[in-house]
C-alpha cells in the first residue's frame, strides 16, 4: 500500500469511528466516505478571533484528534491603513512560506509558521508574479515613493529562501506614455515579463539585464502574462477599420529569451480571455458579456485547439476571469493533468460568477465533455481542487456549519473520494475567516496554505488571520 494509500486507510477508519462522517459521491459511482467534523463538543467553534480573552488565547487545535493534521496560525502584526490592504502569495521554497503586504514581505517556517525573517520595502509593492523562479527568486514591482498616487517605476528581485533583497532596476519606459500605478508580472524560466497597458518587457531573473521589450504584430496590443514552465502572452487586437468595434484577443506562447511568438491564436470578436486555468496542457477561459456565456479551450502543444466547450455548469468569477480582468492565473479552484482538467464548480447563477462551487467536475480536453462530477456538498462547502499527484486530485473543502476544512483525494479516473487530511474541529472558526472571494491557496510538499487577500491592523482582542497551514 502506498503511503498516501495509509493514510487514507487510516483516516477513514478514525473518521468513522469519530462520527459525524457524510458522504460524497459521484454521478452513477459508489458511495466514498469523506472526512467530515470529528471535535468534541465542548471544543469552542467561534469565529476564529478567540473565546473571550484575546486571539492569543484562542488554540485551533483544541481537542485535536490521532491522526487529524495539526493547523498553525498566524496573524497580520503590522499597521496598515485603515481600510487594510491587499496580502499576496503564498509562496512555498524549501522549509520556508512567504507571504507579502505593500510595505513588505515575510517568510514563516512551513512546519510550525515561526516568523523567519521580514523584509522591510523602501516603497510600496505594486506588482507580484503568481510563482517565483525555479531558484526561489521572486521579482516585485515598487513604486517611485510613498504616495498614494506614485507610480510604478522599478523592479526588485528577492531571495525567498532567506528572505535577502537582490538587484533593484528602474524599468526602462517603452514610450512616453509608459506610466502605471500597477504592474502584471510573470516568471517563466529565468525570465520575468512585465505588462503595462499595451507595453511589456522582459528581464533576467538573475541579473535584472532587459531581454526584450514591447513588439505590436499585427497591431495586437500585449496586455498579460501568464508563468510556469511556459510563458503565455494575452494581448487585444483593435479592428483596424473601426476604432469603435471591439476587436479580437489573441492568446500566443512566447520564447522567454526573445519575446518573440511560437504561435498564436485569436478567439472570436466580443469575447474576452478571463483566466489561464493551466499552462501545461494550456487551458483559457473566456467570456462574452452581451451573451452571458463562457467557454474553455484547450490547445495542443503548437497552439492549435484541441476542443472548445461550453460548459453546462457555473465557475467563480475568479476562475473565468467575469468581473475581474487582472491576475491571469489567480483562479485557485483548478489543476489539470494531460487529458482533464478537474474544477471548481456549482449551478450556473444568474451571472457568469458562481458563489456556491460545491462540486468539482472533470472534463475531457480533447473533447470538452465532462467525463464526471462529484454530486454537492452540503450548504456553506465548496471545493477547490489544488493539483493532480499520483493519480488522484487533491481538493480543499471549506468548512460548514459544523466541520472543518479538510483535503480529500479524488481518483482523477472517475471521482472516487477517499479521506486525505482532516482539520481539527476547532479549526473551523479561522478557517471561516478566509473568505473565498479573496482567499489565496497553495498546495506544497503535502501541505496547504490558506492566505487571506486582504488584512487589517492588529486590534485589542480582534486578531486579522494572515495565513493558516495543515499538512504532513
């Protein structure tokens, strides 16, 4: 048996023996049992900011059971303005996840979130890629000074494995009208790209040097960027005859050394590249305003489509791009694997944004067909599927009413659900409190990290949950 395999052996057994499971199942499939809550009842379920006394006496793993995973917290400790600010990441290199708010960024131990290091900025942040380099480098946009209204003007790489700042550049303008109070950025290899409206730029990880800058073929316009193991171009495409028709988008795959396209492809006029759901097998999902329709494709690896759907079920505005046109990558419901993507999903709402993704279904990328869906989760749960390992699609389940956050495993053949890592009861309350329009998830070496997207100042006995891990 593998090691995942006795786990989840384990798991299922302690969860049934501690009551409370329910059931998952899939269309037409047997019947799997799913962790469900397991705490006592005299643990305290509160909303996460502490029974009384302060956060600080406030213990998610009150009353843990064997075999549940232990959760560490950690709250924001800086002032922030009072309306709070945006918090990015989280980043996982090595031993070490690293989170970040515009005045800096900090990097807590992934085994038990001890502070490691902080690393204070100049200016604020105004820019950050959704993963750094395969080296742990992560290259950030800051601005000129400290006012509100300053502007983007420079590049700072950082260290996040000892938290050390790198090379600082000013970005060279591409033209006179090269100004944003707000940069898109992508890491692709050694290369970070740089978008702006209708401008891009490239440089070196490594040393800040510029690799390329902005090119209009056809007079298409680059507005985004998306990293990995490929680096993936979105760019507008103005009717030449008609400043006033809505023009094309253009999806392309570009050398990172050269910004120069390896193929290209342009959706239909109206609608609109809402998110990069995968880049390997590449996956885009996109819009149609006046329909109130969206669509997947999937392309092949020279850029031709493999199929393109219409799919019958509804997706979060943040994994279709409706309501939302920046963060390319920032749909955390979705993974896919050569053949199937696996996300997020729930009934189709009365707009392209879906609150309630309380299902996760597969579809078929050569066909665009659903091949299965789980049936839904009870009121108040959603799932997340986080990424495909071994077989099976690992995928975060928000707490409820009376549970906790847990990950199962799906079998990635047909939906098959099996107990992975069960969070303990007590967990619940600063689970609750990473809202799913904002939150932001990574799964990494066998563990999940919860950050919420947004934080506020510490307060007298009100703590602002930052971010929030269990695993192995």
């Amino acid at each position: 048996m593998t090691a995942v395999g006795a786990v989840a052996a384990l798991l299922a057994a302690l969860l049934l023996i501690g009551g409370g499971a329910y059931r998952l199942t899939v269309r037409g499939g047997p019947a799997q049992p799913l962790a469900g809550p397991s705490g006592s009842p005299s643990v305290d379920q509160g909303d996460g900011k502490g029974p009384g006394g302060g956060p600080g006496t406030y213990d998610p793993n009150a009353g843990i059971r064997a075999g549940e995973a232990r959760v560490w917290l950690r709250d924001n400790q800086a002032e922030v303005p009072g309306s709070g600010v945006s918090q990015y990441g989280p980043w996982r290199v090595g031993d070490t996840v690293v989170g970040a708010i515009p005045s800096g960024l900090t990097g807590y131990a992934v085994a038990d979130g001890q502070e490691k290091w902080k690393l204070p900025l100049q200016t604020p942040l105004c820019g950050v890629p959704p993963a750094p380099s395969a080296q742990g480098k992560l290259v950030v946009g800051v601005k000129e000074s400290t006012s509100e209204t300053s502007r983007c003007t420079h590049l700072q790489q950082v260290d996040l494995a000892t938290g050390k700042a790198g090379w600082k550049i000013p970005l060279p303008p591409e033209s006179d009208r090269d100004t944003t109070t707000q940069f898109e950025l992508a890491i692709s290899g050694d290369t970070v790209v740089v978008a702006r409206p209708a401008l891009m730029s490239g440089f070196s990880v490594t040393d800040g040097h510029k690799l390329f800058g902005t090119s209009s073929p056809n007079g298409c316009y680059p507005s985004a960027f998306a990293g990995g193991s490929r680096l993936i171009g979105i760019r507008r495409c103005p009717d030449p005859n008609d400043v006033r028709a809505p023009g094309q988008e253009m999806v392309e795959e570009l050398d990172p050394a050269t910004g120069g396209a390896r193929w290209s492809y342009k959706f239909a006029p109206d609608w609109t590249v809402g998110r990069v759901l995968s880049v390997d097998p590449l996956v885009i999902a996109a819009h149609h305003k006046d329909k109130k329709t969206w669509n997947l494709t999937a392309f092949a690896a020279d850029g031709t489509v493999r199929s393109q759907s219409t799919p019958s079920f509804g997706v979060s505005g943040r994994c279709n791009g409706w309501g939302n046109a920046s963060g390319f990558q920032e749909c955390y419901a979705a993974a896919a694997d050569a053949d199937t993507l696996y996300i997020g999903a729930g009934k189709p709402g009365t707009t392209l944004d879906t609150e309630a993704t309380d299902q996760v279904v597969a579809v078929d990328l050569n066909t665009g067909k659903e091949r299965w869906r789980t049936t839904e989760q009870p009121k108040g749960r959603t799932m997340w599927p986080l990424a495909v390992e071994d077989g099976r699609v690992l995928t975060y389940v928000t707490p409820g009413n009376n549970e906790a956050g847990a990950v199962v495993s799906l079998a990635a053949a047909d939906g098959a659900s099996q107990p992975f890592l069960q969070s303990p009861a007590a967990a619940r309350g600063a689970q609750g409190v990473f809202y799913s329009h904002g939150i932001r998830i990574s799964w990494a070496g066998g563990r999940l990290f919860l950050l919420n997207g947004r934080v506020n100042s510490p307060e007298p006995r009100k703590a602002s949950r930052a971010i929030l891990s269990f695993g192995k």
